[in-house]
C-alpha cells in the first residue's frame, strides 16, 4: 500500500514538474508587469465584443435542424450575397462617422445600417415556412429584455 502511494506521489510530482517546465518563460531582461498606461490620461479601452452572426449565417449553418430544403438555403445565399457589399459599406460608414464626422453623420449612419439589417432580416425570415420560424424561435436566445425605466424625479 506505501509502495503504491509513494509511487502515486512520485507520478504526481513529476507531472507538476513537467508542467512547470513546458510553461513559456520570458526572454531574460523582460519587463513582464502591466503596460504603462497611456499618455494623457486616457483610458485603455477594449474593443466592444463582437455581436452576434448575422441571422442568414445562423439559418444556413441551422439548415438541417430547420428542416431548409436545397432551394431555400440557395436563397438565402442568394440573398446574403447580393447585401454583402452594400452591408459592408455601410459599417464603414458607421465606423467613419464615429471616428471623425460629427454626430448627425454617426446617427445617420447608424440608423441607415440597423435599418438594412431589419430588412435582410425581414428577407431571410420571409423563406422560412410558419413551422420553420417555430424551430428558429427554439434554436435562438430571447432577445434581451428591454432597459428599465428611468427613474421618476
């Protein structure tokens, strides 16, 4: 029984070891704290994470759950491919907007962007069959709820 332990201890030792090993070490002379913080004072912010897919990626990828036959994946290709450079240009223009136009042009663009997703969207749902869109609402998240109300003054 001590033989067994001792060797078990052993074994548990030498994989610690290996692991410590095969950790990536810093070249010598490596500085490995924090970045200094940006000059000026200005904050270091992270990009936003990605949004979700597009809702033509999650039907086609979901094409077989859904019951999608051939003719209607190739629409919806069909359509996602006609949009793609009008949708890529107009997250550009969100983007430029933001960095350097002024407000109006940002909301603008914004407002332009969310309304050609609303009607790809509309596009792609109107393939589906009633039973089909019963199987998307299973597959996909609620949406999020609404934000609450501002407080009353």
């Amino acid at each position: 029984m001590k033989t067994i332990r001792t060797v078990l201890v052993a074994v548990f030792v030498s994989l610690v070891a290996a692991v410590a090993i095969a950790q990536p070490q810093a070249p010598e002379g490596a500085d490995c704290r924090m970045p200094p913080p940006p000059p000026d004072g200005a904050e270091r912010r992270m990009p936003p994470p990605p949004g979700p897919p597009p809702l033509e990626m999650i039907v086609i990828e979901h094409a077989d759950e859904l019951g999608l036959t051939d003719a209607q994946v190739q629409q919806i290709k069909n359509v996602a491919d006609s949009a793609r450079a009008e949708m890529e240009a107009l997250h550009r223009a969100v983007f430029e907007a933001f960095q350097g136009g002024e407000r109006e042009d940002f909301l603008a663009a914004e407002r332009a962007l969310r309304e050609r997703q609303a009607t790809l969207a509309a596009t792609v749902l109107a393939v589906l069959t009633d039973e089909q869109w019963h199987a998307l609402q299973q597959l996909l998240p609620p949406p999020p709820p609404p934000p609450p109300a501002p407080p009353e003054r």
